[in-house]
C-alpha cells in the first residue's frame, strides 16, 4: 500500500514577494501580515494592505491563485530530470481555448530549486516583477 503523506502546511508567501503583492494590487482578506521588520503576526481577518507599515501574508497556493485569476496567468511547478523543480507559466487569455504558452522570457530560471515551495516562491517573485505592470 502506498503510504500517504498528511504533514502538508501552507506556506506563506515571503516579505519581499508580500511587499510586491501589495504594489500589484493584492487586497484579499487574510488572517496574517507582516510588519515593516519582516516579523510576521496572526491578527485579525482583514486586508493588511490598506495600512501603510503592514504587509498581507497570504499563502503561496492563494497567491498562484490570485494571479491566475486576476492576471490570466497560470503557474505550474514541474520536477526536472535531475530531481530538482522548475516554473512555467502560461498565459490563458491569448487563446483559452488552445492555451497557449508564451514565448521565453531571458533570466527564467532553469529549474534548480530542491523543493516545491522554493520553486513557487521563485515564481511568484518572477510573475510579480516581470510580467505584471
């Protein structure tokens, strides 16, 4: 029998992709936000964007999320020959009904971070500073 591995979190995006979430837009209610120090607080739901020296902390996951949902974009994580993860991620408003990808982008990483949440942590800072104006 296959054994099942239920020890999943959430992993919350990092400061500097939090701090770009808010320049893009991002106002989705959260339960955690960073402050000004990088620390980071369990409060009350709310969005901790609207105050100047707090930052919403949402998960990775509602991050990928909200830049598909917002931004036509959809980031997959893919394992690599070698063991290692890599991103791509495509643009599903240039045709929804073939999905397209878009062509290369230069300085797209070539798929050398050990785990999962590294490689979407790239993602999202590369989405968030390349390719949303």
């Amino acid at each position: 029998m296959k054994t099942i591995n239920n020890n999943i979190e959430e992993i919350r995006v990092g400061l500097s992709n939090a701090k770009l979430l808010k320049e893009k837009g991002f106002e989705v209610l959260g339960k955690y936000c960073y402050d000004c120090l990088g620390d980071i607080y369990s409060v009350k739901l709310e969005n901790h964007n609207k105050h100047t020296k707090k930052f919403t902390a949402p998960t990775q996951q509602l991050t990928i999320d909200w830049i598909l949902e917002n931004h036509h974009l959809h980031l997959v994580i893919l394992p690599t020959v070698t063991g290692y993860f890599t991103f791509k991620w495509i643009d599903v408003q240039l045709d929804p009904e073939n999905v397209i990808e878009r062509p290369p982008y230069k300085n797209v990483d070539s798929g050398d971070y050990n785990i999962v949440t590294e490689a979407k942590e790239a993602a999202i800072t590369y989405v968030l500073t390349n390719l949303l104006k």
